[in-house]
C-alpha cells in the first residue's frame, strides 16, 4: 500500500525476507522509518543497524542508503517520505541519520497513531487533508526530537504517561511500582533521580497546572476545580496551589496571568 499525498509518500508495509531497497545516492527528500513487528536491517555508511520493534530511523535527502529484512523474518513497517519545507527546520537535525530505540509502550502507540492519521488523512483526503498529514508528522518529529534530548529511564516515561492520564484518580505507589516492575521504594528513588522531584509532587504539580487552566478559562469554582483535576480536600488544593502558583486560587480568580 503506497499513498501519493503530492509532496508526502507514506505507508504501511509487511514485507517478506527477500524485500530489499538500495538507494547509492539517497533519496531527494527526508525519510522516517518506524518498526511495528518482526525485524529489518539498515545499512548507510557502512554500518548495519537492526531495526526491531519500537525503533525509528531518520534518513536525511541525499543520504546513501540500503535497507531490506532480515534472513527469515517478516517486517511491519510505516514509513514517510517528506521535504523539509512542512516542518520547522529546527525539528530536523544536523545528523543525516537518526536512530532511536523508543521502549515505552505509550510512545510507541503515540508513534504509530500519528503515522496512521497520516495514512487515513492521506485516503480520505478531506478539508485540510494534507496540512493534517504535516501536523501528524511534526508529532512523530517531536517525539524524536523529545527523546533525543531527554535521555530518561522508560520505566519512568512509563510512570509520567500513568500520572497524566489517571491524575483525577487515587494513585498508589504500590500500584505504579508493580505496573513497571520496580520495588516502590527503588522506583520513587529512580523517580526523583530522574525528574528531580518526588512522584506526589509531580503529580501536584500536574493537577495544579490542570487546575489553573480551568480557573482561567471555564469560568468554574475553585472548589469545583478542585475535585476535578484530583483533590479530595479543599484546603490540600490551596496549599498545594499556593506552593505551586505562589498565590492562593481566590487570588489567582482576580487577576488570572
């Protein structure tokens, strides 16, 4: 299946072990590899590079390469092929290959859901198709570009995404230890080591900043605020937002940044 979005090639391939592509003077454009299944092999500068699933591969125009699957494996893959002029340039590196192993799982699926807009946007073709295609690529861009400045433990990535999805809820640290295979006192060390704040205070933090975005812009009560990013108690939310904001949430509601 290949999608001809103009200046944006892109999609999704379960290729066999014969499936090999060479390419002596690189391709005119820049190209984005990312691995679902099974493994294949990237060859450029006379270095052998293993893709296997969670790795991404960026190919900059112009860069020789030689990719293919490896003896007796099957590889599923997305791919796009796209020119610098839909992205910041700044998005894209000096490099002219980037490989990245993304091991959290919810990067992963955040990876290749943004890849499968691109191939729906693509089929579909409705208002604003092709500027959806672009926003759906500069996500994957940025994810990279996150990952590669951010050397973290993805055990701990693991642990942000669960806070930021299940802020509302009660969080048990027992609970979180257990989801990414860690003692609970070696994954609340790890944590700080990692953030430089403790997992409570990450997740304050993450409520207070849900907290002064409703106040600024729903027009709902503190109170009612309160409970909604996660606080059981009135004044645990105003310590809390004081700590964080350096001012009360009543003196936050008079004069909203």
């Amino acid at each position: 299946m290949i999608l001809d979005v103009n200046a944006l090639l892109a999609g999704h391939f379960i290729e066999p072990d014969t499936y090999a592509v060479k390419r002596p003077h690189g391709h005119n454009d820049w190209l984005v590899m990312f691995t679902l299944e099974g493994s294949g092999f990237v060859k450029q500068h006379g270095i052998d590079r293993i893709c296997n699933k969670g790795d991404i591969i960026l190919l900059a125009p112009g860069t020789p390469h030689h990719y293919g699957t490896m003896k007796s494996q099957t590889w599923q893959f997305v791919w796009a092929h796209f020119p610098s002029i839909i992205t910041e340039t700044n998005l894209l590196p000096q490099e002219d290959q980037v490989f990245l192993t993304i091991e959290n799982d919810s990067l992963q699926e955040r990876i290749y859901t943004a890849f499968a807009r691109i191939l729906a946007d693509s089929r579909e073709r409705g208002e604003y198709w092709f500027e959806l295609c672009c926003s759906s690529l500069r996500e994957i861009l940025l994810i990279m570009a996150q990952k590669s400045i951010r050397k973290m433990d993805p055990r701990i990535e693991e642990v942000l995404h669960l806070l930021s999805q299940q802020m509302r809820e009660q969080i048990r640290l027992e609970d979180l230890a257990q989801t990414v295979g860690l003692s609970p006192s070696r994954l609340s060390h790890l944590f700080k080591e990692s953030t430089g704040y403790s997992i409570i205070d990450t997740l304050n933090r993450m409520r207070i900043q849900q907290a002064v975005m409703m106040l600024a812009h729903t027009g709902r009560s503190a109170s009612d605020v309160c409970y909604d990013v996660g606080f059981q108690n009135y004044n645990h939310f105003t310590n809390q937002f004081r700590k964080w904001q350096g001012m009360t949430p009543s003196m936050f509601m008079k004069n909203p940044r």
